[in-house]
C-alpha cells in the first residue's frame, strides 16, 4: 500500500514543555504518523498533499480522561443538586431506562461535539459499551473504553455484570484499527463492596490491564468509607490490591497529604474535573500539590449531564485559574501546564504511547484553531491564547491517526443533521417511558 504523505506550511506549532513552545514552520504527516516539525523546509515529495497553515495554529488533539459520553442526553436535565441527590433523584432512575440505541444516539451526540471541539481521545465508562465502541469505530476518533459497574445488587447480578466488563475487554481491546484500548473500571469504593472490587483487581491482572474508578469526590463519600470500612478511600483501594495495577483515579478532590504520598507512591494518575466538580459543589482538587508530589494529573470534563458541556478549552483554563484564586499564587498552574495536563499527561495517565505531542515519531492526533479572530488578537502569546482566550468554538481542523475528520468545522466522519434529531427524540423518548 502507498504511503499518503500531508505537509502542512507556514502554521504556527504548539510544542509545551520543549526550549520552544511556539514554534513556526511546517509539519509533515505520513500515514498515521507525524514525520517531521521544524523551521525548515522539508522537501516536498511528489504527489503530496499540501496543507497551507497560514492563520492556524496546530496543536496536540485534547485528551478528555474522564466522562460518561451517552450522558448527554441528560444534559440540563438535573442542575444545581449535590452529587448524591442528583445521582439518586434524577440520573440514576433515567439510565436505568437506557437501551442500547439510547447509548448510542447520546454517545454519537457527545463524539461529535468532542470531534468538533479538538478533543481526539476520550475516556469513556458505562453501560452498553459495544455501542460506544461503535461510534468510536465510526467517527475515527480514539478511545479508552470500560464497562463501569455499580455492584450494589445481588451476587449473581454481581457476576453477570464482571463478566460483561471482562468480555468487552478483551474483545475491543485494540480494534478500530488500534484506536481502542480497554480498562477495567469498578465505578466507585462506594458503590462496589470490597469483595466485588477484588474480582476487578484479580481480571485487570488476568487481561494486564489499567483499572479506573471514581474516588474521593465528594467530602460525604470519604466520610462514609470511613464509617463503613474503616479507612480513607485512598488506603481503601490500595488494601484491596487496586494500585498493584497501572490506575487511574477520577476527582480526587478530598485528599489528604498521607493519600497524595500514597498516589505518587503507586503512580496513580488523577483526572482532574474541575467544571463537574464546582457545578456539584464537590470542591477544588488540590492540584498544585498533586503536581509536586510528581503525580500525573489530566483533565476530564465528567458526563455532559454535570458540566453541562465538553469543552476541553473551558476545562483547561478553570484549571489555570481556580488554582490560582483558591491558593493565592498566580504560579499555581501556569498555562504551559494546564496545556500539557489537556494533551500529554491526559495520554499518559491513560496509558497512551504516542499520543499527546507534536513530534516527529508520534501519532497524527492534532487539530488547528482559527487564530484570525479578535479574540485571539494580537498574536502575543499564542500558547496563552490557547489556554485563557480559545474554545471550542475556534477549532477549524481535526485529525485523528492522520486521517482529517473535521475540515473548516464540519465533521467529515459521522451525520451532524440525523444525529441532532435523534438525540432530541431519544431524550423525548426517555421521558415518556
């Protein structure tokens, strides 16, 4: 098979945490791969494709490392409640009406804001999940899946529900041409009893796979685990085995300095949510301390329902500056960082080589904003811009293993019209059942 090689001339690069994080100059793609960033010009090879850059800046695609994509169905349908409430009353009771056609209309409505967004990689735990991995495989994004499991039901329900999450697993991990990987993910320590939670450890050792699960949202739930087991959640998981695996952790926004020790220890990376978690009324992650303990922090955007969207940009910039308000120090997360926590931490803490930079050598997930805006005017500081001045709204382009799935906004891989409608239908739908 011939190779299919792109040269994008005269953009501007984002390249955080090299001697030169704005760089100017050109990039050349080669199938799936980036093969080149520089100033110089690379010589152009024969049948090429030419990509003009002008007006553009080109960087890493954001990696959202934690949500719940089929959720946005609920979106706008329980605010301004405290997570357990709004978990009880309103969420639960309606995914428990969830078909699998339910999961995949709300799925493909989150994808395609993602896709739209500059989001090239999402984490994704729910129910229904071959349908997620449907979309994925459809819209040519790049995904980290699971079959989250809540275990307070019979034993035998228990049983049926692990075996689900074994079997997708194992049967999508590595499909869609390698853009899906799988993990195993019990939903919460307070959701799951101990004993079930093992049985999740024990099959994360049998597939070598990464574990994920929700903990320390809220000041409730460590007050509960602390009731009901004894423990704080962080030494909780670490008696249950969790951390003898490659983990993920959601939230964390209630940890104390002996838990943070215990994280950096086992290298537990941490998603960081800060809309869900000021919209719930969780709290503020103490981020700045997560990062100096040397614990790779990301960002998530949790369900469309808590945030109420899935802008990795809105994300971004709350982390760059709740931080500093909440600690005085306008230091606390500089934009440079909150940059990388959105690309190549995301990628790492969920287990992805190769994702997250624009380097030659790494995968061809980038995307372009459309800096000829007075928004993003004039052109300073373009990394800043991206961080405290962008949205989702100025993403022109997307790529995704080299493949190009948005051009000039519009998605080139899934039915924006047929989607919209359906995903209005389905919530219709939902409420008459």
């Amino acid at each position: 098979m011939s190779s299919k090689i792109t040269i994008i001339k005269n953009g501007h690069f984002l390249v955080p945490g090299s001697d030169k994080p704005v760089l100017s100059g050109y990039m050349t793609l080669e199938n799936e791969l980036i093969t080149y960033i520089g100033e110089a010009e690379p010589a152009v090879e024969d049948g090429a494709q030419v990509v003009d850059g002008s007006r553009l800046l080109f960087m890493p695609g954001l990696v959202n490392t934690h949500g719940h994509t089929a959720m946005s169905l609920l979106r706008g349908y329980g605010d301004d409640m405290v997570l357990q409430s709004w978990l009880q009353e309103k969420m639960w009771p309606m995914e428990e009406k969830f078909t699998g056609d339910d999961v995949y209309w709300g799925t493909s409505l989150s994808v395609l804001e993602m896709l739209k967004g500059g989001t090239t990689t999402f984490l994704d735990m729910y129910d229904h999940m071959d349908r997620v991995a449907e979309v994925t495989e459809q819209s040519g994004i790049r995904a980290v899946l699971m079959r989250g499991v809540i275990g307070l039901c019979p034993e035998e329900v228990q049983q049926s529900k692990l075996a689900e999450a074994i079997a997708f697993a194992r049967n999508w991990h590595g499909k869609a041409d390698g853009r899906i990987t799988t993990m195993l993910s019990p939903h919460a320590p307070y959701t799951c009893p101990p004993e079930f939670f093992m049985k999740f450890v024990q099959a994360a050792h049998d597939l070598d796979l990464p574990m994920h699960t929700h903990m320390s949202e809220t000041r409730h739930e460590v007050e509960q685990n602390v009731a009901d087991y004894g423990l704080r959640p962080v030494a909780h998981l670490e008696k249950l085995g969790m951390f003898t695996r490659p983990s993920l952790i959601a939230h964390g926004v209630h940890l104390n300095d002996e838990e943070i020790g215990i994280l950096a220890r086992h290298n537990v990376g941490v998603s960081h949510n800060p809309g869900s978690n000021l919209k719930l009324a969780s709290g503020v992650a103490r981020v700045p301390e997560l990062l100096r303990a040397g614990i790779k922090v990301s960002l998530g955007t949790d369900g469309a329902a808590s945030n109420n969207n899935l802008d990795m940009f809105e994300e971004m910039r709350l982390a760059a500056l709740i931080h500093k308000g909440v600690s005085g120090d306008p230091t606390a997360v500089p934009a440079p960082e909150a940059l990388l926590m959105a690309t190549e931490y995301g990628a790492q803490s969920i287990f992805l080589s190769g994702v997250g930079r624009l380097a030659a050598g790494m995968k061809a997930d980038f995307i372009a904003l459309d800096i000829d805006q007075p928004h993003l005017l004039p052109h300073t500081d373009l990394l800043s811009h991206a961080v405290y001045s962008a949205s989702a709204k100025d993403v022109e382009h997307v790529w995704v293993n080299g493949r190009q799935v948005v051009k000039h906004g519009q998605c080139l891989t899934l039915d924006e019209e047929a989607i919209r409608r359906k995903a209005q239908e389905t919530f219709e739908s939902l409420l008459k059942r």
